[in-house]
C-alpha cells in the first residue's frame, strides 16, 4: 500500500466535519453544481407543497448563498434563511444589497432575513408557516442530533405547516450504485471523491480532492445513511406527519434507486 493510501485508509472525518468543509473551493463545487434552471424547478416545486400563502413566514435551513431563498421571497414568501458558512452568508447578504435586477433585488418586499447559524440550534418557537432542508444537507447530522434537529424544526412551525425536505442521501438512493470513486470535471475544477461505506455506523466517508491552477486540495465529509422508513419514523417521532414521498421533482413516486428524495411532512 502507497503512503498516500495509507494516509487515506486513516484518516476519517470529524463529527463535526461541516464547521469548516464549506469555504472557498467546496463554495465553488455547490455553485457549479446546480443550474440556475434546477433552482427554479425546485423553487416551484416548494410553492406547489409548501402550501403557503403569499407573506407566509418560511424558514431555510441551510440556505447555502440563498439561492432558493431568493426565489421564494421573489414569489412573495417572506424567508428567514439559516447557514453556518460564513463566506455563503456574506454572499447572500451582498447579492441582497446589489440592484433590485438581480437575483436578490433590493426592493423590500422580497427581502430575506440572513442568519450566520448553526441548524443545530434552531429556538423559534411556532413562528413560520413552513421549512425546508435542500440541497442534499439532510445527512450531515448523525441520528441523534437529526432527531433534535427535527424537533426543533417541529416546534419552529405552526400546526398544520408544512416541511420539506430534499435529499440524494438516503439509503435506498446512495447504496444501490455505491462507488468508492468518481471523477468529475467542472470547467477550470477537477474533483475526485473517494468514499468508504462504513456498514458498522451506516455512515460515508468521503474525500473530496480538488485540483485547479495546479493547485491540489483535499476535504473530508462525513455523511449519515438513514433509510426513508428511518426518516418517516424519525420525522414522525418529532411531531411531523409524513403527507408524501416523491422521487423527483415531477413527483414520480420515490422507489429502489431513485436519485433523490423528496419528503413533505406536517407539523401536528
Ligand atoms: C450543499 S449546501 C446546500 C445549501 C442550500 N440548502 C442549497 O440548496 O443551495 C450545504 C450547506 O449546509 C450548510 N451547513 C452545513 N452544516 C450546517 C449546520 N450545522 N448549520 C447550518 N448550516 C450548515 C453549509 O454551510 C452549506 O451552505
């Protein structure tokens, strides 16, 4: 075995890995990831389920550089929007300042409320008519900080608000077409992952190695593997009753292998 694997079969990820995993480069990897079109797509899927009306209050959580925040405040939700990176945050805050023709627009009424946070400390109380958790960011937490996660977002909400959730992570999603390596090519970004499925912790740990301007740089992310019977059960232990599960945007029926997951809950 080279240095470079060894290193590699010992090195795991921290618990609490995402405090500094989100800066610089992995900013740039979530930017070129997602299309402004799939922004938009997911954008109305929120609106067809959220089940808000216009000036209904609605959390974000992570909300990442606000991208889906915007389009939300844009078709007339008034958002309050939480992430724990700070460069994200100030991205956020500085799009919202720019002119009203940009994706944040400055006009009032579609102003977002952008909070530097951490998800895992969420105390509002019965405040917001709905939530959602996107963009893959539903398997940082391991099982018993999800489970406080969700009872905190539970308490956040109304009774009868709805919460949805997206996620690339579930078990019946990842395990199916499980690769210990890929390689991806994004423009001027070329990244490798490495991943370990580690059955013991149902859990994958993951090296993320960019390469840009000659330069290398490695991250390590851990993410949790729950199945959707787990997370029906979790969500429904802290007071969320699942309404449906859809496999994509279009609402095609979640089933063995589908890419994504989409949960829409209620908070009792
Ligand atoms: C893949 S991005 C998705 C962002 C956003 N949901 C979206 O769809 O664009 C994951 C985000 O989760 C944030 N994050 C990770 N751990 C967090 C935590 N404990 N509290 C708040 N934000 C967190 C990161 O800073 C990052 O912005």
């Amino acid at each position: 075995m080279s240095y470079t694997n060894l290193l590699y079969h010992i090195v795991y990820a921290t618990k609490d890995w995402f405090e500094t995993f989100f800066h610089g480069v992995t900013l740039d990897l979530w930017r070129k990831a997602i299309p402004l079109e799939q922004t938009t797509a997911e954008a109305e899927f929120l609106i067809d389920h959220l089940n808000c009306d216009a000036g209904a209050r609605v959390l974000d959580v992570p909300c990442g550089n606000g991208r889906l925040s915007f389009e939300l405040a844009q078709r007339g939700l008034r958002v309050t929007a939480v992430d724990i990176s700070e460069e994200f945050i100030a991205e956020a805050r500085a799009i919202q300042s720019g002119p009203p023709a940009t994706a944040g627009g400055s006009d009032s009424s579609t102003r977002v409320e952008f909070i530097l946070g951490d998800m895992r400390h969420i105390e509002d109380q019965g405040i917001y008519d709905g939530a959602y958790c996107f963009g893959n960011s539903f398997a940082f937490l391991e099982h018993a900080e999800l489970e406080k996660f969700l009872r905190a977002i539970a308490r956040a909400l109304k009774p009868g608000a709805r919460f949805i959730i997206e996620t690339g992570m579930a078990a019946e999603s990842v395990l199916p077409d499980f690769e210990e390596q890929s390689s991806h090519d994004m423009g001027d970004l070329a990244l490798t992952i490495k991943e370990r499925y580690l059955a013991a912790e149902s859990c994958i740990d993951s090296e993320y190695i960019f390469e840009r301007d000659g330069q290398t740089e490695s991250r390590l992310a851990r993410e949790w593997i729950y199945t959707v019977a787990e997370i029906r059960r979790m969500l429904e232990r802290a007071g969320l009753s699942v309404l449906d599960l859809y496999g994509s945007l279009k609402c095609k029926p979640y089933k063995l292998g589908s890419r994504e997951l989409f949960i829409v809950s209620e908070a009792r």
